[in-house]
C-alpha cells in the first residue's frame, strides 16, 4: 500500500509486520527456535542486547517486499524488553 501527500510529493510506504504465515512448520523448528532464543538471552543477559525470533527486517527503502525474518536474531545497543523495527540498517525503539 502506497500513499501519496499531494503537497509535498512524499511517499508513504506501508511496512507490514506480519506476512500471516505461521512461526515454524513443525514441533522440532518451534523447539529449536525457542531454545536457541532461550540460550542466547542468558548469554546475553548482562550485555545490551536484546534477542528476536521471526520478525521482518527491511533493507531497502520503499521496498516491503524486500525484507528477511530471520529465525532468530541479536540486535545490540538495545536493551532487553524494548521492541523495535528494523528498517534500513537502523531501527526505530518502542517500548513493550
């Protein structure tokens, strides 16, 4: 979904968060998935770093189709509990 502002000629591009399909195919992935995440954040769990599974990150600007999810991922210099969209190679916080 695109939207166009008339006055200043700016795009809006819509970046969705979800593509509906499931988290993992079967019981092992789920499983792997899980620990893996499990492991990494008590590894982590003194560092800035928080710890995600499955959740879209985009790298190319006006592009949502062009994204990965990752099964898990690290992303540093945010702190555990924040929720952020990765964007570009830079991320916007949220807080959960």
């Amino acid at each position: 979904m695109i939207a166009v502002d008339s006055l200043t000629h700016k795009t809006d591009v819509f970046y969705p968060s979800s593509d509906g399909e499931p988290l993992a195919e079967t019981y092992d992935h789920v499983y792997v998935l899980m620990a893996t995440m499990l492991v990494l954040k008590e590894y982590l769990k003194d560092r800035k770093a928080t710890v995600l599974a499955d959740q879209f990150m985009y790298y190319a600007a006006g592009f949502p189709k062009l994204r990965v999810a990752p099964d898990v991922m690290v992303i540093f210099d945010v702190e555990p509990g924040e929720g952020i969209t990765i964007k570009f190679g830079k991320r916007d916080k949220f807080r959960l």
